[in-house]
C-alpha cells in the first residue's frame, strides 16, 4: 500500500495487542476509494499469519434483510428467524447468541474485521457497541471501517463514542503527488507518461480512480491518451472507471443525481446561485440536495463556492449529459468552452464578443487559469501546448505578453534556462504591462540569472533593484528577489545574511496571493541548512512544503523536495534511504520533465557510489549530468573531479579541480594549477565550499598527493576565511580544523574536527586522518585505535570503498579484521560470485590490470588474482577474454569500451 505506512503502525499495534492476549479496537475512516478495504485486506491476511483468527462482516450495500446479519456473517452463526417470534425479546436473544458466538471463537486470538459500518442498520451498531463493551477482557481486536462520505449518522456516532473510550483512530486521505505517481509507476511497471500522469492528476490522490483508470485506459489501450476535460464527449473514460462513478452517483437520490449531473457541465467549481438558476428553484431549496452530495463525496464546499471533489469523477458524470443538452445548459448561463467553441461554426450575424474565444468568462483570463493549473499539477507539455495555442490564436499585445511570461515560467521548470530567460526579457520590454504579469517575468529573470552562474553578480543587482523599488512590485517579485539574495549572499561567503534573507522570503511568501512559484523559498531554505547540516530545521521546511504540495495537488515541485530529502539522508548517513528517495526524484523529474532536480539526484547517487566503491554507477550518474541545465556548477565540477580522482589518480583530479577558482579572485590559486588563463569568473571555489564544506578536506588532500602543497594551502586559506567569518556555523569550523589538520599534520586540529561535526562520514574522514596522523607522529597504538572507530563508523553507514582502505592501512600496522559475510548462493553461475568476485569481473571487463584493480580495491594483487581464479571456477571459463565476454553478452555492462570501471 502506498504510504499507509502511519495507518499500518496501527494495524500492527493492534496484531501485537491482540497476539499478547489482550483487547483493543482500530478504527478507519476514509472517503469512497481511499483504499479502506485493501488495509483491511492486508491486516486479515497479516492476522492469518500471526495464527490469529480472522472473522469478516459486512453489510449488503442495500440494506440488512436481517438484523445483525454481518456480525452472523462474521461467526457464520445461522439466523433462526422462530427464535425470534418476539419483537421485544429480539434484541436480547441476538445480544446473547453473538456474544456466546464470539466467546467460542476468542478461546485464541482473533480480529474481528467489519467493513463499511456506515451502510450497517441501526440494531447492528447497537449491539456492535455492547459487545464490545461485554467482550473487552477477550483478546478480541476489533478492526472497524465506515466511509466519511456520511460525515454524521449513527456509526459516525458510534465511532467517536468507542473513539473517547480509548480506542485507536486512523482516517485514509489522499495519496500525496509522490505516492500517486508511486501507485502509478507500480501498476503500469514504469514511470507514467505525462498524458497519462495528466488524466490520473485529475482523481486527487483517490487510489481506487487511480487504479481504475490505469487498468480501464490499458485494457482499451488508451494509455498516452489524455482525458481532456474541455470536451466531455470526446473525452477517452475507460468503461471500469465509468461503472465505479455511476455506482457512486446512482447511490444518490433522483434529486441529488439530477444536480450533480446538471452542475458538471460547468466545470469542477460553480456558484450555488449557478445551480439554482439552472434547476430553476432557489440556492436555499437545493440545501438538502447538496447536503446529500457532500455527504457522499461527491461535492464539497471551498471559499469561492461548491466543488466537485474530484475532477476525475466530475468528468465521467458529464459525458453522460447529451452534447445537446449541455450546450442548452451552458448558453443558459452563458458559458461556452474554448474546446466548445471552436468545434462549433461561428455565427456569422454575431458581433465580435459572441465570436471571442470565451472560456467559462472571459477568454484570456481562463485560458491562463488553465495553463497556471498545468503548470502546478505537472502537466507542462500540455501547458506548453496551450500556450503556444494560445499565442496562435492571440493579436493583443498584453494577452501574448502574459502567454510569453507563461512560456517563459515553462522553459525555466524544464530546464531550458537561455530560452527562459530571453522570453521573460521580451516580456518585460513590452511597455505598460499588467503588474502580476511584469513580477511574474521578473521572477524568471532573476532565477534565469542566478542559473546563469556567470551572471550571478547582475542577478543580486537586479534583486537588490527590486527590494529598493518597494511597493512598484509585487510580494512574488519580492519573494524571488530575497531567494536570489540569499543564493547569491551564501556564494560569497556570508552565510547569516543568506539565511536571514531565505527566512524573510519565507514570511512574505506566505502572504503572498498570487501563489506563482510558492515552494521556492522553502525548498531554498531546505537546501541552505542542508549545506551547514542542520538537518532538523531543514527537514521541517521540507514537511511544510510538502504537505502544501499533497494539499493542493501541485506535482511540478515534487521532484524538488524528494531530491532535497535525498541530500538529507546522505548528509545523516544512510545511504540507502538516500538512494530511494534521489531515485523517487528521478522518477519524478523525469515523468515531469523537470531537469533541475534530477541533477541534484544524480549528485547525491553519485555521492553514495563513490563511498560504496561503484565506480562505473558514479561515472554514469556524473555523466547524466554533464550537458545538463547545471553543468558547469562547482558540485558536479567537484563530482567530476573526485571521480577522475578515483579512475586516474590525484593528478587528472587536480586538472579539473582549475574549473572551481579563476584569476584575480579573492582567493589566488597559483599557476601550476593553469589559472592564469582561466575564463572561469572568480569565488568559484568559495561557492563550493559553501555549498559543501567537507569538500575541503579531500581537496587538500588529492592536492598533496598529486605533491602541490601551493594549491592545498589555497584550500586551506579559503576555508578557514570562510569559518572565520561564519563562526557559528559548526560545519565550517569541523571542515577548516580538517583541512588545516591535514596539510600541517596537526593532530589536534583532527581532533577538534571529529569532534565538532555532525557528519557521520565527515567524523569518519577526519578520524581516518587523525589516525595517519598519528601513524607519522609514532604513536601507533593511538592511531589504531583512531582507525578502528573509523572503520566503525565507515561500516555503520555502508561507505564501503573507504572501510576498504582503512583495513588496507590496518593491515599495513599489522591488524587485520574479518568483513567478509556468509549468504546462500547456487554452486556456479553469475549469481554464485560474491561482491567482491563480482566487481573485479566488471573491472576486468572494463579492461583493468590486476595492479589496478588491486589499488581500486585497497586488496593485494595475489588476492585478486585468487578472486580472479574463483570466478574462473564458478562461470566455468579459463580465461579474462571469456569472461569480457560473457560479462558483456549477459548485459552487465555496455559491450564497448567505457573507461570507467565498477568497484
């Protein structure tokens, strides 16, 4: 189930209870479709495995014909219709039967599963109650649904009851963007489409519609098609999703079917008034109507009015409106599409309004609602498409300035920034524009600038411009202008003005109307406190921002916030849910078409790859990002670097390492670095440092040994400026005590280093340095000690290259330590090699010596070459060409030369 994993804590807790030999009770409230059923499903299958008994119940869905029958379905008792001859004696005789029923069955364990309690009779809920009264000593857990669709009643009121009594309470919502396209990606086995991720946008986050309409569009191979909603009757609706809708709607009354049907040729939103005037009655008689929709989920109620829940549902409903009687219905109100109009021949007698292109109102405006809701709900190919209709069909001035500024908006979300920024640039020289539209543009000015790293000094001018111009601009110019500030400001160094702007464009964003690139501030912050690694503050940021996202449906950003929370767990050491989540964002930016967080996943996937020894997965995800809208950014110029460092050793390293500083910068590096004639703008190796100030400490070290102690004490000089000026930022201290330790062998420094950060593999770096530090100094039981913890912390976090190196220098001190694992394998085969004789075989492939192998490795070459003579044996070869070739022709690797290798 996709995140239910609260819900499921419940359900566990409740097994754990009742498996103990003790009582307790879980409730589950959810709207039609939020997947009710299935968790009860999967807590009866998971209570089966427990060995605990399951009894199920459920009311038909037109009524008991029986009292109690669901819980006489549930202890498959017999109902015995002349024992209960006696109206008045009914209702004790049932009490008791049930509960004997019930005391039989819980001499062991049991759960007692009862389904959609909101369609149980009124005598069932009763008696329900009571027996959970008389049966509370019994290791009984009762496991107890009802839809929220009826917001009162009877079971609503018997679940609060239970609820004060003590029993455990869960309400299914909506999937969240991420988990709908999670749901999506698992039931088409593949990232969806955009068409498709378009049309399942439209069931707010309702797994049921979700699913109905994948299996409905792939059973009728629709899948790519997108369910357009300004036509109705052309609209592709899968014939399963159309029976799940009518069964919905055909539960309402002929009253309340007749207005939801009239209002969803509207569109998702409409007046009460609108409704009125179209039944012909007034807004005060359609109450009880209304009220009843609600109480099915069908409507709901917003601050401008009433709402179909989900547009999903309010599509299908108005494809059964004849195309005849909808129009009839829309020319009442005078309401036209724009889809409408133009497949309808113009009225040559009308004057040129009734010819105008409206769209429920007037045109312009609505078709820039509809692009700004493709643009947040992930649909930008379709927005995209809509603007350039648009522009097509526009000859005023402004109406295509405002187009242009959409476009531009477009261009920058899918990562063509040089495009973004010249259209919001021709935008912005057309004179007297409409303000929102003048501060949209600006906002992609001055983003497309700060991208733009050799434009970052006239991005800050330009910010600071816009501050000084006060109330001439809009809160979300404003807000762009203070998040450029705080980019801009964290570059060169001051990190506490950075932040104090982030904070305040976080405040006025919230006051912000417009909403236009809202999540901007807060994913910035995110990222600023992710660099000085308090990840606590950013992590609630991150929340924040995301159940703004789930809230609204706004699914463009969502690859933003899972490649931010990947960072996160990189930062805290846990490698593994940083891979998932950096994976989940490339699922999204891909499926999205938004590039900019996909270059912050790769980063993060290549980072842990490194660490994890997987040469050839760090080179590729490096690679991905080469020619990216961020290629050319000091953190994949430094991932560069540290893979070349890797591959070919500290010298190809230090080559790249040029493209991070520049002549006549506040840092100067010198000329055996090639600096002197490098068009790279100056602060380049400021920036990184403040983006990752760990990176000080490797650079100091591949500089050493690649023997430029000129360019490490560069290094050096930078970071400490940096910590100096930033006192109270622990982060740089722990990195500036680091490198300094490391370039004078300062022990100390080391010391104070592992101490002062909070960096699980940073701690590890600076007590592996402490302990060869120590190893020159002498004092070699210190400095086995220091790498023991090293190797430990190493372990602990699945650093697996660098555990290697360390039990390298153990060995060299004459300490060994066994890390090698058992695990079941078949006799031979490419599956019976361990991980170790699978690397070397993905190295062998890539055309390595043993030596090299051994150096990548941190092993001996004897013992590679006894690694070598084992794979031999289990794949049944004689030699390293067989096994190139088999390891290309089972597709292992890229048959071809690769120069990049896996470890």
């Amino acid at each position: 189930m996709w995140e239910r994993d609260r819900e499921w804590h419940y359900v566990d807790n409740l097994l754990r209870t009742v498996e103990g030999g003790a009582g307790g009770t879980l409730l589950v409230d959810g709207e039609p479709g939020a997947g009710r059923t299935r968790l009860l499903d999967e807590a009866a299958t998971a209570a089966g495995e427990r060995h605990i008994s399951v009894l199920r119940g459920n009311p038909e869905e037109l009524g008991e014909l029986l009292p109690c029958g669901m819980l006489f379905q549930a202890l498959d008792l017999r109902f015995d219709p002349a024992a209960y001859a006696d109206p008045g004696a009914s209702r004790a005789r049932t009490l008791e039967r049930l509960k004997a029923g019930f005391e039989e069955r819980a001499a062991e364990p049991v759960l007692a599963v009862l389904d959609d309690l909101h369609r149980a009779d009124p005598m069932t809920l009763m008696v329900l109650r009571a027996l959970h009264h008389m049966l509370a000593p019994r290791p009984i857990g009762w496991l107890l649904s009802r839809s929220t669709a009826r917001e009162h009643g009877q079971a609503a009121f018997l679940f609060d009851l239970l609820e004060r009594e003590g029993a455990a309470r869960v309400e299914l919502g909506p999937l969240s963007p991420e988990a709908a396209i999670g749901l999506m990606t698992e039931t088409l086995g593949m990232p969806p489409d955009p068409a498709t991720l378009a049309s399942a946008g439209d069931a707010g986050g309702n797994p049921l519609l979700i699913s109905e309409l994948l299996a409905g569009l792939r059973a009728e191979g629709l899948l790519g098609t997108v369910i357009d909603g300004a036509c109705p009757p052309n609209a592709h609706i899968p014939h399963r999703l159309r029976l799940v809708v009518r069964h919905w709607i055909e539960a309402l009354s002929t009253g309340a079917r007749n207005l939801v049907e009239t209002v969803a040729v509207l569109g998702r939103s409409f007046s009460p008034e609108q409704a009125a005037s179209l039944l012909g009655t007034t807004p005060a008689a359609l109450l009880p109507l209304v009220e009843e929709c609600m109480a099915a989920g069908i409507l709901a109620a917003d601050a401008d009015g009433l709402t179909f829940r989900h547009e999903l549902v309010r599509l299908v409903v108005a494809t059964r409106v004849p195309q005849p009687v909808r129009h009839a219905l829309r020319d009442q109100l005078g309401v036209r599409t724009h889809t409408e109009l133009a497949s309808r021949p113009p009225d040559v007698h009308a004057g040129p309004a009734s010819r105008s292109p409206e769209v429920s109102g007037p045109g312009p405006g609505h078709l820039v609602a509809l692009i700004d809701a493709a643009i947040a709900g992930g649909r930008l190919q379709e927005a995209e498409r809509l603007v350039n209709g648009g522009l097509a069909d526009r000859d005023p001035a402004d109406d295509a300035a405002e187009l242009r500024c959409l476009l531009s908006d477009i261009m920058y979300l899918t990562g063509r920034i040089d495009e973004a920024l010249r259209q919001a640039e021709t935008v912005l020289a057309v004179p007297d524009l409409a303000s929102h539209v003048r501060d949209r543009a600006i906002l992609i000015r001055l983003y497309a600038l700060t991208r733009l790293r050799e434009s970052g000094t006239s991005a800050r001018e330009y910010a600071y411009e816009v501050l000084e111009g006060g109330a001439r601009y809009g809160s979300a110019a404003q807000v762009a202008a203070l998040v450029v500030l705080a980019v801009t400001e964290w570059e060169e160094g001051r990190l506490s003005e950075a932040l104090a702007f982030a904070e305040d464009a976080r405040r006025l964003a919230g006051t912000d109307e417009s909403h236009v690139h809202r999540y901007d501030s807060l994913l910035v912050s995110a990222a600023l406190l992710m660099n000085i690694h308090r990840l606590d503050e950013a992590r609630a940021i991150l929340r924040e921002a995301r159940a703004d996202m789930s809230a609204d449906n706004h699914l463009t950003w969502t690859a933003d916030a899972s490649a931010l929370e990947a960072r996160a767990e990189l930062a805290a050491g846990r490698f593994a849910d940083a891979v998932t989540e950096a994976e989940r964002a490339l699922d999204l930016a891909t499926t999205l078409g938004t590039p900019l967080p996909a270059t912050v996943a790769n980063a993060v996937l290549a980072t842990v790859a490194l660490r994890r020894g997987d040469l050839r997965a760090a080179s590729r995800y490096v690679a991905d990002g080469t020619g990216g809208p961020l290629d050319g950014h000091p953190r994949h110029t430094l991932l560069t670097a540290q893979v070349a460092e890797v591959r070919d050793g500290p010298l190809s390293a230090m080559t790249l390492l040029t493209a991070l500083s520049a002549p006549n910068g506040q840092v100067d590096l010198p000329v055996s670095l090639g600096l002197a004639d490098s068009p790279v703008p100056r602060g380049r190796l400021r920036a990184m440092l403040a983006v990752d100030p760990t990176a000080s400490a490797w650079m100091v070290r591949v500089a050493l040994a690649a023997g430029d102690r000129a360019a490490a004490e560069a290094v050096v000089v930078t970071v400490e400026a940096l910590s100096k000026g930033n006192p109270e930022f622990a982060a740089l201290v722990a990195s500036a005590a680091h490198a300094r330790g490391l370039l004078d062998g300062d022990c100390d420094a080391l010391s104070q280093a592992a101490e002062r950060t909070d960096d699980a593999w940073a701690r590890a770096s600076a007590v592996e340095d402490l302990g060869m530090a120590l190893v020159a100094a002498g004092r070699h039981e210190d400095a086995a000690a220091n790498l023991d913890r090293a190797l430990s912390i190493y372990q602990d976090i699945g650093s697996v290259r660098d555990s290697a190196r360390v039990r390298q220098r153990l060995r060299g001190m004459g300490v060994r330590h066994r890390h090698w694992s058992y695990a079941e394998r078949p006799v031979s085969g490419w599956d019976s090699l361990t991980e170790t004789e699978r690397n070397i075989s993905l190295l062998v492939a890539d055309g390595w010596t043993n030596r090299r192998i051994a150096e990548q490795t941190f092993i001996s070459v004897h013992t590679v070459a006894f690694h070598l003579r084992h794979v031999y044996r289990k794949l049944q070869i004689n030699s390293r060409i067989e096994l190139v070739r088999l390891v290309v022709s089972q597709g292992r690797v890229e048959s071809g030369p690769s120069g990049v290798a896996g470890a």
